[in-house]
C-alpha cells in the first residue's frame, strides 16, 4: 500500500486487474397526441397534420454498449418476439446513420426491453430510436448540445468514458427556440462554431481509431448537432420530437417540432386494447372523408395553420413561420390577458383552453372500424359516480393517441385515474386490455430521468 497522502492510490501489487465499463441503460419515454388535426393526402404522398406531442413517464428500456472499432457490427436483441431484430428496427437505423454522420465505425450492441405495446399510437418504436441515440453518444463520450429548451439538468459523463454528458458541453444560438429569429424548423438553427468545444471519442481498443482519426473524418464537427434531426426525420415522423421531450408542437408531417412550455404533470391512464388498427387504412378511410367533404390541398393548409396558430395561441408562445402562404402567428404570452385563457384554475392544461377544442382526426375512421375503442373513450371520460364528485369533472380530456389502438385519459388526481382505470377493466368486455397509470412528463424531467 502506498502510503497515505502520496497521491498514488491503492497498490494492487502483481495481480493483474481489468476494469470492466458497464453498458449504457436509458429510459425510452412513450408520447401521447393531445389533438391531432390531419389534412388531405399530398402530391408526395405524405399528410400534412398539426399535433401537441406530450411525452410520459412509462417507458421502455435500452440497455446500449459500444466501442470503436475498424468496421460497424450491430447486434440487436429484445425480450419480445415482435420487435425486429435487424435493419427494420429504429433503434437499428438510428445507430447506424448517426455513425454514418460522425464518420466512424464501431461494434454496437442493443438491447430492448419492451414494455410499451408495440404499435399502439405511442411512438414506441420513435422513442426507442431516440434512447438508442442518446445512448451511444454517451457510450462513446460524443458531446452533444441541447436544443435550447431552457436549463436542462443532465447526468455527467459516464465513469471511465471520455468526453462530455451527451447533451452537455456544447453552447449554441437559436436552437429552436420559440420566437427566436431564424432557426430551422427541425431545431437545428446556427451553431456559433467559435463557442463549440468538440468532444470526440477517444480510442477505446480499437486499433487506428483514435482521436486524430475522429477529427480527420469530421473536419466541421459543429454539423452534426444540426444532422440529428436530419437523421431522426430519415428514421420516422414523429422521431424528432423524443430530441426535444415534453410539451411539443408538431407540423408538417410532424417532422417539424417546436417546444412548448411545459404543463405541470397531471396523472394519465392509457389503455392499449388487444387488437391492431392498420395506420395505411386509416389514412385511405380518411382520404375518403376528403373527397367526400371536399377537403382539398388549400383547404388543408388552412386548417393546419389555423390550427397550429391555436395551439400557439393556447400556450402563450410565437413561433416563426415555416410554410410557404402562412399569415402569421398568435401573440407571444407577454401580449396574452388572463381571460383570453379559457377554462377553470384547477389545471394548467384546462387553462390552455385546448380541452374544450382539441380532437384526434383519426377517431373519424377509427372508431367505426372498432366499436370498441370508442365505449373505452366514453369509459375513461365518464364522471366519477362519487356523491361528493357528483359536481365535478374528473377527466380533463380522454382521447385517442394517433392512430391507436392506444388511448388515453387524463386526471387532475391520482384517485380520479384509479377509478377510471378500474371502470375500463371492470366493464371492457368485447376486447383484452392493459391499463397502465402514469403521468405526463415535463421536458426537464424526460431528460433528467433518462440516463439510468
């Protein structure tokens, strides 16, 4: 042993040792759609919509490790047979264009524990594409700034692996704030180079795969910051939004995301009936619709706009404007009264006013093609049979989440949630339920809670 003071530590003497780096394990937050309003199909194919993402507490897991090497190998596992175990994963495509945009190669290996239904309208698979992400910048020590929605917390870099938190060191300009001048719509605005500090992963065993190499291959590495939400886009819609996490206004084909201020978390219960609503059918019923109400391409971006000005509105926020014809934005929260918020006090999401509004477009096709998810609905927005309630609303709202088959409630009490979530499983009988209780997840706390 050396002796105390001497700065050299403990002696370990001839027995050789190995420290051993514990892989990554990271929280994959599932989201819920608070409205969803959606337009009529385009000359791409695609439909543009409007939407308020929320990001709640229930989650997947991911457990990530990775290390450079000369060639890129990834390996996927997952504890449920459904989840794809090769380049039609998310999580699988994510990894390997993120290693693409950095310029590396490295082994990698993921695994997903599922606990989200798969394919219920809430954005599972989005999600488990962003932690896979987050996951490995933090594996390899690549800092990453955050997009400039307020003072987030994050954990400090994993022991024993160089660089920077994943979303820690780096400062930046104009990353997708609301109001601020100029940024892209994805929330990759302008990076102020002189203030970026890089990062890069040092060599971890791999042979010719140090530093220098990183650097060499990346000659402008404040790029990939902004190419994160590229790649997400490439992955999936409504992917971009988990780089932002909490209240978050979507557009476009929901690609295009816009933090909103937080609401204060409020208890949730979702309900992922057994049975599969196909998202193409959906979309060809809805087409229908259009032809039939005359909803044409103009008219659609009327409503969008008109809508996503009305979120805008609801939050006491200006976004800057990023389609072409738009006439504007409603007035920052600075210039909002107090009554132009509709709605009692007793919630900061009924003080939105959107409670009153706000519907999910896709319950127009979905529930005639499922009777049974519109009697869960009518179950979870039904008022508590309590005398002492009798007077009193105890859903906020309860809605369909995308395109389902998940739906979901929303409680200002926990007690208000339990007793919804027991009149869903008591009296559901047409259809096999999983109800879980939750609550939506503010931004800061998505962030904090991720990295376990």
């Amino acid at each position: 042993m050396y002796p105390p003071g001497s700065g050299k530590g403990v002696d370990f003497g001839s027995r050789p040792y190995k420290i051993v780096r514990m892989p990554t394990r990271v929280r994959s937050h599932a989201k819920i759609n608070l409205g969803l309003g959606i337009g009529a199909p385009r000359p791409d194919g695609f439909h543009g919509l409007a939407t308020v993402y929320q990001t709640l507490e229930m989650h997947d897991i991911l457990t990530v490790s990775a290390r450079l090497a000369p060639t890129t190998a990834l390996r996927l596992t997952s504890n449920d047979s459904r989840v794809p175990c090769d380049e039609r994963n998310t999580a699988w495509k994510m990894v390997a264009l993120a290693l693409d945009a950095l310029g590396i190669t490295a082994d990698v290996e993921i695994h997903i524990e599922k606990q989200l239904p798969v394919q219920g309208g809430l954005g599972a698979g989005s999600a488990n594409a962003v932690a896979a992400l987050v996951a490995l910048e933090y594996e390899l020590g690549i800092a990453v700034p955050p997009t400039n929605m307020g003072n987030i917390s994050l954990p400090s870099t994993k022991a024993g692996a160089p660089g920077a938190s994943p979303l820690g060191t780096w400062e930046s300009k104009n990353l997708n704030q609301p109001g601020a001048p100029g940024p892209s719509p994805l929330g990759t605005g302008e990076a102020t180079p002189s203030t970026i500090k890089s990062r890069p992963p040092t060599n971890l065993g791999a042979p010719g795969l140090d530093s220098e190499t990183w650097e060499s291959n990346n000659p402008n590495p404040s790029s990939y910051p902004a190419r994160r939400f590229e790649i997400a886009t490439k992955v999936g819609s409504d992917v971009p939004l988990f780089l932002i996490g909490g209240t978050v206004l979507g557009t476009d084909r929901g690609q295009i995301v816009h933090p909103l201020p937080d609401l204060e978390p409020v208890w949730c219960v979702v309900v992922a009936p057994e049975l599969g609503v196909s998202t193409p059918k959906a979309f060809r019923d809805w087409d229908l619709i259009c032809l039939r109400e005359g909803l044409t391409q103009e008219a659609s971006a009327c409503k969008l706009n008109k809508l996503s000005c009305a979120y805008q509105s609801a939050f006491g926020v200006s976004i800057p404007e990023v389609g072409p014809g738009s006439s504007g934005v409603f007035a920052p929260e600075n210039d909002l009264k107090d009554e132009d918020r509709a709605g009692p006090h007793g919630s900061e999401l009924v003080r939105t006013g959107i409670t009153s509004w706000i519907e999910n477009d896709f319950e127009r096709v979905v529930f005639p093609q499922h009777p049974s998810l519109a009697e869960i609905k009518l179950l979870l927005a039904a008022p508590d049979t309590k005398p002492e309630a009798a007077r009193q609303t105890s859903c906020l709202m309860a809605s369909l989440s995308g395109s389902g088959s998940a739906l979901f409630g929303l409680y200002g009490s926990r007690g208000d949630a339990e007793a919804a979530m027991n009149r869903v499983n008591g009296q559901v009988q047409s259809v096999k339920v999983r109800s879980t209780l939750t609550r939506t997840q503010p931004r800061a706390d998505y962030w904090r809670q991720m990295i376990l």
